[in-house]
C-alpha cells in the first residue's frame, strides 16, 4: 500500500480545513521521506501532488501543488535511479 493513498481522499472533501491537513501531510512525505517511498509509490505521490493542483478551495495550496511539480517533481530530486 502506498504512503500517500491517506490523502487521496482530501482532494474530494469540500472542507478547507481537510484539504489544508492532506496536503500538509503529502508535503511531509515528499520532504522528509521521499527516498523511503518505494518506487511503484511515485506515481501516487505525483498524482497526489497533481490533484491538489486541481481543487479550487484552497488557491494557496493550489499554487505551491503546482510548484511542486515542476521544481521537486520534475527534477527528480532525492530519487535514484536504478
């Protein structure tokens, strides 16, 4: 089971309060963790990171979703490749 399936649900919830906590926690796993996520992991935690792009409650979260992608995610920084 993938780290990050916890707050697939976030995104679906209308609450701000709900989507402020997922994405801080998907922020946490990315930051701290990111090299101890398996690999067949990654494509959660990028679309993970691609959905709270899309949600409209929150703007701010929204914004840095997107930063997220294009500066972390496309890098692929604290990822080895094997």
């Amino acid at each position: 089971m993938c780290v990050c399936v916890c707050v697939c649900v976030c995104v679906c919830v209308f609450s701000e309060a709900v989507v402020r906590s997922g994405f801080q926690s998907l922020q946490l796993v990315t930051a701290d963790f990111l090299p101890a996520i398996p690999h067949s992991c990654l494509s959660t935690c990028v679309d993970m990171s691609g959905q709270y792009g899309l949600q409209t409650v929150d703007i701010n979260i929204s914004l840095t979703s997107i930063g997220l992608l294009v500066s972390g995610w496309g890098k692929g920084e604290g990822l080895e490749c094997h």
